[in-house]
C-alpha cells in the first residue's frame, strides 16, 4: 500500500498545483466565475495566513507548522503502512499530506496561498483543493479511529 499511497499523494499534489494554475491563468485577482451555478463558484483569491485568513503574513510559522506535521503524519504513516484494518487511518494521512504539500509548495513559491472553491450556498471561507484533502483526511482517520475502538470493543 506504500506504493499506492505515494503515487495518491503525487497525483493529488499535482491536481492541486494544476487547479491553483488554471485558476490564476484564467480567473483575475479577485475575479468570480460560476463553477456549478447555485452551488459552487470560482474567486481568484491570494491567502497568506490560514483558515479565514487569521495569522496572515506568519510565513515562518506556517513553514514550522508544515514540516512538524508532514514529519507527524510519516511517522504514523509509516506505522499504519500494510496493516489492512488502518486503511482509514492510512488513506486519512496519505490526504492529509497531499493538502499540507500542496499549500507548503504555495506558501515556499509564492508567500501565499491561492483560494479559489466558494460554496455559493452558505457563507463559507473560500477554499482550495488541498484545503478540501485535509478536510476529507480528517474525516477518515475519524472514521478509523471509530472503527478501531469498535473492533476492541468487540
């Protein structure tokens, strides 16, 4: 599965580099585009602090903050490699560490990081797409950890 993970966190790294440079070729600064009209739209936007732009301009924190957690998530990573019953946890981190990736090349190359998801439906931060791995890889070592807990108590 090490394998696979590693070609996942590559190809998920480009995708997002490749949706960043689709959208600053195409999309002006500050620009909107309607993706999926009602639901989805795509806003040119530079982001150079986190989450709803807090601790903007901390470029040295989140270069810590980056290599600290890529650093965490292989440790686990590699602990979780070849175990069947962590694929949760296993498939989580691989996501995890595509998102820090792919918005620490941003942050390395740019000083920022280029947003562009807006939910069209709800007032939301706008995000990208290595916001969303992160997300969804949380979602799945939660998931892991529900299932770990429930294969102990059984």
């Amino acid at each position: 599965m090490l394998i696979a993970d590693t070609i996942l966190i590559i190809l998920l790294v480009g995708l997002d580099q490749w949706i960043k440079y689709a959208v600053v070729a195409n999309i002006p600064l500050g620009g909107e585009q309607s993706f999926i009209p009602g639901l989805v739209s795509l806003t040119h936007l530079r982001n150079d602090g986190a989450a709803w732009s807090i601790l903007q301009g901390q470029m040295w924190f989140f270069a810590v903050i980056a290599i600290v957690a890529l650093g965490v998530m292989g440790y686990f990573f590699w602990q979780y490699r070849n175990r069947g019953e962590h694929w949760p946890e296993e498939l989580g981190l691989a996501l995890m560490m595509a998102g820090t990736i792919g918005n620490f090349i941003d942050r390395l190359t740019q000083g920022y990081v280029v947003d562009m998801f807006q939910l069209d439906f709800i007032n939301f931060p706008i995000f990208n797409f290595a916001d969303s791995c992160l997300t969804v890889g949380v979602i799945f070592i939660a998931i892991g950890v529900f299932l770990a807990d429930h294969r102990e108590a059984h």
